[in-house]
C-alpha cells in the first residue's frame, strides 16, 4: 500500500517510514514473539529494496519520543480529570467547557517554567 502510494504521488525515494509498534502496523505480532523477526526481517528487506526504510520504534518508549505527551499533555489530563470529578460532585455538571479548561490550566500551575523543568528532567532520564 504505502509503496503503491509512493509511486502514484512520484516521492522520491529513499524514504523512511517510522513504526510507532501499534498493532495496526504490525498486526497480532509483538517485538517479543517468535515469528517477528522472521516475518518483520523480511518486509524490512522487500521494503528496504523498494526504497523505503522501516524503523521501529521500541514498545513503552513513549517518554523518549514523545516528550510534549508526558511534560505537557498528561499532566493537563490530570488536572482536568481531577477538576471534573470534583465539579460533578459539586454541581452535578457533565462536562467542562473549553473556557473552564483553561481555567484549570491557569490556575492550578500549569506555569510555563513548570513545564521547562519537566523537560529538564525528561532529558536527564535518557
């Protein structure tokens, strides 16, 4: 599919495409089964001598990559969750508008060098 897309749309080639090891890409295979490497070896090799470079990335490495997702997203849904359940217990709301959202994000210190220091830290990890 993704060869056949690159040639209609005339890509240059090499290209490479990342893998983020959701099993839409990789169906019911998994980094540690048996037949991974052997099936995963074999489309790398066809893949590799149409031009394109498959590159995996590794399972539970999301704090790697993704560092906007751990410094700045999940500790957002945190505070969001957490201002929810305590507005439903509250007023029996359902929902948080976009303004009260923002609310949140400001007023529970969601400060600009909070976040700093988490990438900070984050890089320090790797």
């Amino acid at each position: 599919f993704f060869d056949a897309h690159l040639t209609r749309h005339d890509v240059r080639r090499p290209v490479v495409l990342v893998l983020d090891n959701s099993s839409t890409h990789l169906g019911t295979l998994t980094f540690s089964s048996i037949d991974f490497n052997r099936i995963f070896l074999g489309e790398v090799s066809a893949s590799f001598e149409r031009g394109i470079l498959l590159v995996p990335l590794p399972p539970n490495a999301t704090h790697l990559y993704q560092p906007l997702d751990v410094a700045v997203f999940k500790p957002f849904k945190e505070m969001a969750n957490s201002s929810l359940h305590e507005k439903l217990l509250v007023c029996s709301a359902c929902t948080i508008s976009k303004t009260d959202a923002i609310g949140i994000a400001c007023n529970q210190g969601f400060a600009f060098e909070k976040n700093i220091n988490r990438f900070e830290y984050l890089s320090n990890t790797i």
